[in-house]
C-alpha cells in the first residue's frame, strides 16, 4: 500500500494539472462503464430468467387442464389419439417442453391446432393485422395516459387546494377506483346504444369514431393514476432547496413547475412505465372483447376457449415478450433520468 502511494505520487508530481484532471476522468469513466455493464447484464440476465419461467408456468398449466383440443361431441377415442400422436401431444409433458424451446429458439411458435388448423402462429399473429391492432390502440391509449395525466398532475399541483385541484383529486380518485371492464360497458351503453353516437362494434378500428370508445375505456385508469403520481411527485419536488433558490431569485411559479420540477417529478412516471404497459396490454383484452377488436387479446380468449395450445404459447409469449423488454428499457431510464441514484446501488 506504501508503494502505491509512493508511485502515485511521483506519478502526479511530474505531471500537469491537465493531465491529472483527464486521467482520473478517465478513471472514473471507466469505473462507471463497467457499473453500467454489470447493471445491464444483471437486467438481461433477469428478463431471460422471466421469459423462461413464464413460458413454462403457460406450458404446465395449460396442459394441467383436463381434456384434449381434439375433443367434440362426434370424435372418438381412436381420432383423438391419433391426432395428438400427429402433433407429438401423446409424448411426456417434459419431452413436448423440451421440444417447445427447441422450435422456439428457431423463432418457431408451433401452428394451430383448431382454430386456424395447419396455418403458422407467427402468420396468424403478425399477418393477419391482430398484432399490428393491438399495439396501435396500446400505443395510443398510452400515449394519451401519459400526456393529460401529467398534464393534469401538474395542473392540479399548480392550483394546490384550489377548486380544479379539488375536482381533479375526487376525479382521478373515481378513475383509479374503476375496473376497466366497467368503464367500457359504461361507454358502450351511454353512447352507443343510448345515444348513439358512435359505432358499438369497433371492428378493425377503420375511422377516427371506432378508436374514441377503445382508447378512453383503455386510458382512463392510467391517466387517473398517473394524474395522482405526478401531483404527489410535484409537490414533494416543490417543497426541494434548489426549488425554494429559483423562487427567490424571482421566477415565475410556471416556469418553476414546467421546466425545473417537471423532470424530477416524471420519475415516479417513469418508474410506472413498466406496470402500465402490462395494464394496456392485458386491459387490453377486455377492451378487445367488448368492442369486437379482432386483436391479441380478444384471439387469446378465443384460443383459450377452444383449447389451441399454439396459439395460447405464442400470444403468451409476445405478450410477455413486450412487457418485460419495456420493464428492461424503464429499469435503465430509471437510472438515466434520475443522477442522483448511482449505478453501484441501481445494481443492489
């Protein structure tokens, strides 16, 4: 330890303040690179760990149901066990798994076995428009959640204990308390069949009129709920020093809330992210199935119904897919966005 005092010092003596300066900016860049690298394996290595226990808790518990998909009222034992020897359902349960991730590492969801008999799950999910539907109305939906959810956090912060402040904190209050089953047969009944001023029947969301019911039954509980974060977030950020110097340095509260508190307050949003995404998709499915969007989740339903083991898995799994590579992506904003949290404890 004496010698390496002793080297450092000789070193930095016959070295320029400039030089000094680069070199343990070098190091400390360096040590923050290699913080960066074990954060993001770590991320990686349990979003694979996820994926995988996600695909085989589907694969169990789906074939832990009673029943074949091959059964009907008119089919015999002799049909029903050839057609499972045909598609290597008549093997162990661990042998068919082993199989599974076999295909699936080649980028092979299988074909379905009922409801599109013979035809590709990856065709039937990404050529048919089901997937391409889903994530346009989740996306939107979204995006939507996000933009007047902070917009009216940040309003109802600006006019604390004032009447907008008090009428937006009993309406997202009323929002986040809401099933979205509910607020979707709400829509449907008051402006499609009573009313009727928009179609009952979404379709494949062809006009501007078929997205308005989807999109506010799928972002009403999110934008609620990210109304109430970003206002508790706001005012905590408020009551912050660096907050309490701009205002004594004169500038005005809007400027203070929208361009100095706005970033700190978005990381409980951000954080959110990741559960919200998981929210739009599996909301999705009610969605879906109340308006008649031939999406993800309404097939999902359907497959589950008529036993399509395929396409159970392969929906499933880009469901998962989506959730947990948004859940990656937020876990490294998260660190991002906010400079006070350091990699070394981000890892912990």
């Amino acid at each position: 330890m004496q010698l390496c005092r002793e080297s450092h010092q000789v070193i930095t003596r016959h070295l320029l303040l400039p030089e000094i300066i680069s070199m343990y900016y070098l190091y400390f860049s360096c040590n923050n690179l290699i913080c960066l690298s074990k954060y993001l394996l770590k991320r990686v290595g349990i979003a694979i760990l996820t994926f995988l226990l996600v695909t085989a808790i589907t694969y169990f518990l789906m074939n832990a149901i009673p029943g074949s998909p091959f059964l009907t009222e008119k089919s015999t034992p002799e049909q029903i066990s050839r057609a499972e020897e045909k598609y290597g359902l008549g093997k162990p349960i661990y042998i068919q798994y082993a199989n599974y991730l076999s295909d699936l590492l080649h980028g092979d969801l299988g074909i379905s076995l009922k409801m599109q008999e013979g035809i590709l799950v990856t065709q039937i999910l990404f050529t048919q428009g089901k997937f391409a539907l889903s994530v346009k109305l989740g996306l939107i939906a979204l995006s939507i959640a996000i933009i007047v959810g902070v917009t009216l956090g940040c309003l109802a912060a600006y006019h604390r204990s004032r009447l907008i402040d008090n009428v937006l904190r009993v309406l997202t209050t009323f929002g986040v308390a809401i099933p979205t089953f509910v607020s979707a047969s709400l829509l449907l009944v008051i402006l499609s069949v009573k009313l009727g001023v928009l179609p009952g029947v979404s379709g494949s969301l062809e006009s501007v009129n078929n997205y308005i019911m989807p999109v506010a039954a799928l972002s009403f509980y999110p934008c609620c709920y990210i109304s109430k974060l970003t206002r508790t977030s706001m005012l905590d950020t408020l009551n912050q020093d660096y907050i309490h110097t701009a205002r004594a340095k004169g500038l005005k509260t809007g400027i203070i809330i929208f361009k100095h508190a706005l970033r700190n307050s978005l990381i409980p949003v951000v954080t959110y992210l990741g559960p919200l995404t998981a929210f739009v998709l599996t909301g999705g499915f009610v969605v879906e199935t109340t308006f008649g969007i031939p999406g993800l989740g309404k097939y999902l339903i359907s497959s589950i119904l008529n036993r399509d083991y395929p396409i159970i898995m392969g929906t499933t799994i880009v469901l998962a897919t989506l959730i947990i590579v948004m859940n990656l992506i937020v876990d490294i904003l998260y660190v991002i966005i906010d400079p006070r949290i350091s990699l070394a404890k981000a890892e912990v």
